[in-house]
C-alpha cells in the first residue's frame, strides 16, 4: 500500500524484505508499467536494479531507453534460470551504461 521511496533506514529496509517476502507472481512478464512508475518518482534513482525470470515483449526496450532519456540511469540487468531475455536485458543494460549478469538456477549455467 505504499508509494513513494522507501528510506534505507533499518525500519524501511525490513518493512521492504517482509513485502518482499509476501509477493506472489501472477501473469507474465510486462516491465513496463514499474519503469513507468520508478521514472515518475522524484527524486529519480541513482541506479535502477531490473530482474526477470522470463521473456517479454521486444518493444520494452525501446521504452525503457525513451523513459530513461532524460534521466540517463543505469539500469542493471539480471536475468534468472532462463537466457530468454538475454538479447533485450543485454540491449538495456547497455544503453543505459548499466550491466548485465545472468544467474542460473539449480547449478545450471
């Protein structure tokens, strides 16, 4: 129910794991409406931390470069147990200066 940055104080960083924890993923993958929401946010961020466990639509990452023009943060890519969105979290890190580390699950590289 929250909206707005969350300080980094002891009590924001665990309100933040406890929501965390109670996240249920529902639907497939559509990134956009949270970079719609993090660029609206004021102060922007510093850095941006995107993670995904699937594919999404190609077009995303011509509207994350367009929200992130002015802006110019780096946005950090990573991606789990599946490479399907290698190409376009490559393509993303890459154009905002961020990186990009995929993270395999079970030992499976």
């Amino acid at each position: 129910g929250r909206t707005g940055w969350i300080e980094a104080t002891d009590r924001g960083k665990s309100w933040t794991r406890r929501a965390a924890m109670d996240l249920q993923p529902v639907g497939g993958t559509n990134p956009s409406p949270g970079f719609f929401y993090v660029f609206s946010q004021r102060p922007r961020p510093d850095a941006i931390y995107f993670m995904t466990d699937g594919e999404f639509a190609p077009e995303v990452a011509a509207e994350i470069a367009g929200l992130n023009a002015q802006s110019d943060v780096p946005i950090h890519c990573i991606a789990f147990g599946t490479r399907e969105a290698e190409p376009l979290m490559r393509r993303i890190a890459q154009q905002s200066g961020g990186t990009y580390t995929f993270v395999a699950l079970g030992g499976v590289p």
